[in-house]
C-alpha cells in the first residue's frame, strides 16, 4: 500500500497561433502544449518493478494542426482537417501495468453544417 498514490500535481504551459485567409474562406490553427504531472507520493520503478526512491514525473508534449475551410456558396456548410501528434515520457522503467511513456497521432476530417 501507498498512501496518495493518485495524488499529483500538474502544471501546462501552451501557445495558439491562428491565420484566418479571408479572400480564401481558409482558418489555419497550430498549437503546442507542453505538460508537468508529477506524482507526490507515487514511485519510479525499475525494469523489473522494484519500487525506486524517487517519485514519478511524466512530461507531455503535443503540437496539432488545424485547417478549416468554410464553403462561400453553401452557407453554414465547413469542412476541417486535423491532426495532433502526442509524446509523453516519465523517469520510470517499469510499464506493464500502466503505459507513462508513449507516442500517439491522430487524425479527424469532417463537414459540419451551422443553422
């Protein structure tokens, strides 16, 4: 047992920057964030699961893209393209049973309509 194992704190810094192409009826978005979690009482391990001395810190990065595209001859009619690419890591080697360090991509397109 260990007491606060689901205590942590966590701190995110991040920046928006947008373009809106009017002539062309196109919005461009990027974003980065950038995260801290760390653990207060929760432990790293070693590759084997050895409970180490020092508490658990995972450090999140991501960056998307957004591109929107509003059709001029069908009000309230958008499409939007997105894509996001995550990283995460942490100073713990053990990861069979949670998974703190790791790389995801995702992507969405999509029509919407506004009435």
């Amino acid at each position: 047992y260990i007491a606060n194992f689901y205590d942590y704190a966590q701190h995110s810094v991040g920046t928006l920057w947008n373009a809106q192409l009017r002539p062309l009826w196109i919005s461009l978005n990027l974003a980065y964030n950038y995260e801290m979690r760390g653990h207060r009482e929760r432990l790293t391990q070693d590759a084997h699961g050895q409970y180490q001395q020092s508490a658990l810190v995972q450090n999140t990065h991501a960056v998307s893209f957004e591109v929107s595209y509003r059709i001029p001859y069908l009000a309230g009619l958008n499409t939007t393209w997105a894509l996001q690419w995550r990283n995460a890591d942490s100073n713990t080697l053990y990861q069979k049973t949670y998974r703190y360090d790791y790389q995801t991509m995702t992507y969405f397109g999509g029509i919407s309509y506004e009435f």
